[in-house]
C-alpha cells in the first residue's frame, strides 16, 4: 500500500531561495574577494616555470647517391604507431638522460638535486619521517628523476614527429635540455650505425676470404669432374652422346621413310605389269626420260599407221611394218619397267641396310646418352654448389664495400632528424595569473552561492505550503494529568468551524439515533466482573448497588499495548467521553504497538481530529471524510506518523454532511483496513455503543479512554456494558512517558 508524505504539500519558494543571494552579497562577495585576493597572491609568488619544446621526425631522409646500389627508400620499414612508441622510450631512456645531464653538469644545480639547496622545513619534514631522506639517493639518480618529473616525451598524432618538452625554472636552460635530448638521441643512433656497419665489415671480411676459397675449390672440383666424365658439350649447351643421338634419330626416321617409298613405288610398277594395266599412272615410269622417248616413237608409229591405212590394207608390207616396230616398242616400255622395279627394290635393300645400320648405332648412344645424363646431374649439382658460392660472395663483397665505405669515411645515415629545435621561451606557461586568478573568483563564487542556497534551503525558509495547503504549527502533545476541571483546548477553537459543521458529534455517531440522557445506572452485581475494571472495590458499609467510583490508572497506555499485542486483536476501538485530550491514549497505544514492529494504522473519526492533528504536519490532508465522499482513494488518505512507523488516515477535507452519507460503508473500509494492517486503531471521541457498532469485528478490543476517574467516565462505561461490550477496558495515558523517537523523527512528548 503507497503512502502520500507529508512532504508532498510543501514547495520550494525559489523567489524565497534566490533572495537569500542578496540578502547575503556582502558575505558572498567578501568571502569571493578575499579568495580571488590569495589566489593571485599565490600565483604572484609562484616560481615561474618555463617549457620548451624541440620536435623530431622520424624517417630516412638519405640521399640516393649515397645508397647501396640496387637499394632504395621503398626497401626500408616504415615506422608503425608501435615503433614510433618505442622511439619514444628511448629518448626518454636514462643513457639519454645521463649524456645530457653531464654535458650541461646538471648536477651543479640545486633545481635537480635538492640536497645542494635544502630548505628548514624540508629537513624537518626528513628528520620527523613524513619525506625520504634525499641523501640516501645517489647523486645520478637524483638528477635523472628531477628530469623525467620535467620531461615530457610524445607522439604527435597521427604523424611520425617526436615531441620533446621540458619544463625549468631557468628558459635558456629548458631550450637547451630539449635541444640536447634531441640531439643526443640523434647523435646514439648514429654511433649505433657506425658501431653496426664496423660489426658488418669485422664479420663480412673472413667470411669473404672464406668464401673466395670455397668457391675457387667449387668450381675446380666441376672442371675435374667434367674432363674425368668425358662430358663434352655439343650445342643447345647439351652433351655430346644427348646431341648425337637426337641426329641419328632423325637420320634413321629420314631412311625409313625413303625405304618405305622405294618399296611402295615397286609394288605399284609390279601390279601393273602383272595385271598388264598402264603404266602411265607410275610416277616412276613416267618419270624416267627414256620411256618417255619411246611413247613419243609409239605415238608417231600410231599415227603413220592411221595415216596409211587410209590407202593401204592392213596385210600391206608397209603396214605391217610399221605394226612390228610399234610391237617391239611396247616390249621395250615394259624392259625398262622392268627396270625400274629392279632399281626400285635396290634402292630399298639399300634404305634396309642403312636402316639396320642406324638402329644399331642408336642403340649404342643410347646407353651412352644415359650414362652421360648421370654425369650430367652430378656435374650440374657441383655447379649449382659452385654458383650459389659465387652469388654468396658477390653479395658480401657488395655490402663489404659499401659497409666499409660508410665507415671509412664516418658516414651514417640516421633514420631521425631535428625538424623544430627548441627555442627560449619568453612566458612562463606556469603559473597563469589571469586563468588561476579567474577561477579561483569564479569557484568561490559559485561555492558560496550553492552554500548559501543550501543553507537557506536546509533551514526552511525557503519553502511554502503547496496549492490548496495551510500548515500550522506543530504543537507538543503534552501528556494529560490529574485535574478537577477540564482545560479548554485551543486546538478545538482552532476547529469551530469544522465541529459546527460536525454539530458537534464524531464521525462513528453519525445518522445514528443517540440514546436519551437518563440518570446514573446503579451497577448491578452480576455485572461487577467484567465492570471490576470501571469500578473500584467495595467499601464497608456501603450497599454493592450502589455506583463505585473507579480508579485511576487501572491499565496504562504500555499495558495496553501489551494486551493489544498478546491477544492478537485486529482492532482497537477507544471511545473517549471526556473529550479530545482523552484522545491521546489512542496516539500512544497505536505508537508503542507500531514501535514493537507491528503494521498500525490509526482511524481518527473524531469531528475535531484530535486524534490525527499531533501525527501529521497539516490538519489539511485528505481523509476518512474524502474516501466516503468518494473524492480520493486509499492511497491519497493514508498518511506517515512523523514521530513512529505507524499510519494515519485523518479526518479529511470533504464536507462531512455528504460523507456521512456513505457512513454505510465503514465496515466494508474497516474490513479492508484489517485486511492490510496488523492492527487498526480507531478514535470514536464520545461515541456510545451504537456509534461504534458499525467498526467492530473479529477480534475487536473496546477501550474507554480516561484522565481522571468521574461520573462522566463512569456512565460511559455501564452504557457500553449494558449494550453488548462486556470486556471493555480503562486505560488512561496519565504519566506515560514515551520511549526515544526513531532517528530523523521529533518527539511530540
């Protein structure tokens, strides 16, 4: 269940809270003038510190004549992020340091080594242990640790530059630190070029001779083997016995291809003769001159017999002359046909023989060729051995000659260069009297405004009731005593507007008919058991009928308490006949039960709310009337006790006349109040037995709150006996005295 603080109807007043700003200028401004004042006091007598800055780039910058042949910019690393890091370490390395420091006799000076220049209260500081003994420091170290707190070295983003700053009390002398750093780390990397290159020709000289005689045993050995195997080089750079034999390859394909025509052109002149076909389809015949001739002399005897037979007969001598020598001509075409096989099948016993011949001699470079190719790998593995040698050596005399030449001539290239040097500063970058001055005014300023503002908020000047809310001041409950007539409660004047609406009755007593003022009831004797604790004990002489005065103080508000908490009662009713100061029992009882860490919530149903006014700030805050009213729900009318853990829901706001009719629905309000709390505590003021009919329950306690023992008290009590509650309880809170509040509440005792 939520809980509307108290807090919630009170604003902060800023028209209130900046006033207070001029209301306290002069000590503002004062105290603003008098820390501006000793800030620039301080800055004025502040030892000025000068910085100086000289700046390197790292990178080759060496000229392409004095290369190394062969070599250029582009086969050189370039610097990453990580390597221009490492630079920076080692200008800041103490060997720097330390050749700085001793060329400028940094340690004749009293800024880097305070023990040539000790003040009084340094020594006291040393002899009281709060400072280490600077003495027990060696000299050098004390110098190189004064330079690192005063140096600053970095990388220029995103560049490959080199910052150096230091920072001293004398300018020419930081100009002159920065400049000698920058200068000595260019200075080592030279020395470190030079001591390389000596390193490389110290190494690089035997090595040469070493190798010269490698490679001279390397390239005998090659010829000694070459002349041992025979291995002559023919062309292509290729063998003797390799070359031969790829010719007579070739030699051999040639004659088989010539026999294999000479073969082919016989059988063709052979088929035609044997078949008695025509020669003029050989190539060979027609080829040769002679069978040529002798068609010509067939074709002229053709054509003289055609010529004759024109006037001659067939059986003519002429004729048959001519016809002889054209037979005998044909005998001769095929002799010489004849012939031409004959030459044909030479030719290709001719081309066999050469053949056979060749294979043979292919066969034999084979073998040759093969037995030259094994030398041949071993003669190609001594000369690789031998050019590799070679190669090695020309390498090293290459980097011997230009290591040498570097170093005869005291020449190294160093991949650093000074691109800014330091120069004397003429302003001190510490301190700056102006910006320290000027924060310091502004700082103050600004404090002592926020101090004034929280002073003025924290006091509560500086805050107002909320829209709609009045407050009043909050009034110590003091606790009632003893008294013959009751006081006049200011706090019930303070409400007469209020108790006029209410017509003077209390919430529990509303649309209810009030019984008839009689005459005091006699207490009969069968209700002396559960009234022992209204009436005192019978007196001798007196009748047991008669009215007996009740006690004072038959239970207190811790015994109330107590019983509250033992039973395990879910609601405590006090009824109150006197009037408002009477309802102090019901505060206290509902206090001590909450502070025994039980969850309590006090109902106040009274017309003045004189239960609720001493529990909350304001007598404004919604309450049991707005929730009947239906103008709020339980969350809005449930409010904190400032002085315990307990809950209260006052009296309220709305017009009581349109709440009291929805005084129906107090059980059902009362049901749901049990239902959450462990205990609900509800102040009746003067109501009677039917007034508080409608809030009791299971497990329901009936008190009547008392301050001293009179009729009043004692009509009161027999009127809520005779109507049904028997096991009412006196309880007075007279005398008590409350325990310590909870830290952050006021006590309202």
């Amino acid at each position: 269940m939520s809980v509307q603080s108290a807090a919630a109807d009170v604003d902060v007043d800023l028209k209130q809270l900046f006033a207070s700003l001029a209301r306290n200028w002069l000590r503002i401004v004062l105290v603003t003038l008098v820390v501006t004042g000793l800030a620039f006091a301080l800055a004025w007598l502040a030892t000025p510190y000068y910085k100086a800055t000289a700046k390197l780039e790292i990178g080759s910058r060496e000229s392409e004549y004095t290369r190394p042949p062969g070599t250029n910019d582009d086969d050189k690393p370039i610097l990453d992020e990580q390597g221009v890091a490492t630079q920076v370490q080692i200008i800041s390395s103490p060997d720097i340091l330390k050749q700085v420091a001793t060329k400028l006799n940094l340690d004749k000076l009293p800024e880097f080594d305070e023990t040539l220049k000790m003040s009084a209260l340094g020594r006291i500081l040393v002899l009281v242990g709060l400072e280490s003994d600077p003495f027990d420091i060696p000299p050098e170290e004390r110098v190189l640790n004064a330079m690192h707190d005063k140096l600053n070295v970095y990388a220029v983003e995103k560049t490959r530059a080199i910052a150096i700053e230091f920072s001293s009390k004398d300018p020419k002398l930081a100009a002159d630190i920065a400049n000698g750093i920058a200068n000595a780390y260019i200075a080592s990397k030279g020395d470190a070029k030079l001591e390389s290159n000596a390193a490389a020709t110290d190494f690089l000289a035997p090595e040469i001779a070493d190798l010269q005689n490698r490679v001279k045993d390397a390239e005998a050995k090659v010829a000694a083997f070459r002349a041992q195997s025979d291995l002559l080089m023919g062309g292509n750079n290729a063998v003797l016995p390799t070359q031969q034999l790829a010719e007579l390859s070739s030699e051999l394909s040639r004659v088989r291809a010539s026999r294999a025509a000479a073969e082919a052109s016989a059988e063709s002149v052979r088929r035609a003769l044997q078949n008695g076909g025509s020669l003029d389809s050989v190539p060979e015949v027609l080829s040769s001159e002679l069978i040529q001739r002798l068609r010509e002399r067939q074709v002229e005897l053709r054509a003289n017999i055609a010529d004759l037979s024109t006037t001659l007969l067939d059986n003519h001598p002429r004729i048959r002359a001519l016809k002889s020598q054209l037979a005998d001509l044909d005998g001769q075409i095929r002799n010489e046909a004849q012939k031409i096989i004959r030459g044909l099948a030479a030719q290709a016993q001719t081309a066999k023989a050469r053949e056979d011949q060749l294979v043979a001699d292919v066969n034999t470079l084979k073998a040759a060729s093969a037995r030259a190719g094994e030398q041949q790998v071993q003669l190609d593995a001594l000369q690789r051995d031998a050019n590799v040698q070679r190669q090695q050596l020309e390498s090293y005399m290459a980097s011997y000659n230009a290591a040498a030449s570097r170093k005869d001539r005291k020449y190294s290239p160093v991949a650093a260069s000074l691109i800014a040097q330091a120069q004397v500063p003429s302003q001190p970058y510490f301190p700056k009297i102006g910006p320290i001055t000027g924060a310091a005014a502004a700082a103050s300023l600004l404090l002592m405004a926020i101090g004034t503002l929280l002073a003025e908020l924290f006091s509560g000047r500086a805050m107002r009731p909320a829209p709609g809310a009045r407050f009043e001041n909050i009034e110590q409950v003091a606790m009632p005593v003893a008294r013959t007539e009751p006081p006049i409660d200011d706090q019930r004047r303070a409400f007469a507007p209020y108790e006029e609406a209410a017509a003077g009755h209390s919430i529990a007593e509303a649309e209810l008919p009030r019984p008839a003022e009689s005459e005091p009831v006699e207490v009969h004797a069968p209700a002396a058991g559960p009234a022992d604790s209204v009436v005192g004990p019978s007196q001798p002489g007196k009748s047991a009928l008669e009215p007996r005065q009740s006690r004072l103080g038959e239970i207190d508000v811790d015994k109330a308490a107590e019983k509250l908490i033992a039973s395990g009662a879910a609601r405590a009713i006090f009824v109150s006949p006197e009037g408002d100061e009477a309802a102090a029992s019901a505060v206290l009882v509902a206090r001590e039960v909450s502070d025994a860490g039980l969850r309590v919530l006090l109902l106040d149903l009274t017309a003045s709310g004189a239960a609720s006014r001493p529990m909350l700030d304001s007598s404004l805050f919604p309450g049991i009337t707005n929730l009947l009213a239906s103008e709020a729900q339980f969350s809005d009318v449930i409010h904190p006790d400032l002085y315990s853990d307990a809950h209260v829901i006052p009296v309220g706001t709305a017009d009581p006349v349109r709440a009291m009719r929805a005084a129906d629905r107090l059980p059902i309000i009362m049901q749901s109040l049990t239902t959450a709390y462990d205990l609900v505590v509800v102040e009746c003021g003067p109501a009677d037995a039917q007034g508080i009919s409608r809030l009791v329950g299971d497990g329901t306690e009936v008190f009547l709150s008392m301050l001293e023992a009179d009729d009043q008290v004692t009509q009161a009590a027999v009127k809520l006996i005779e109507n049904g509650y028997p096991d009412v309880t006196l309880v007075t809170p007279v005398g008590h005295e409350p325990g310590d509040p909870l830290p952050g509440r006021r006590s309202a005792a």
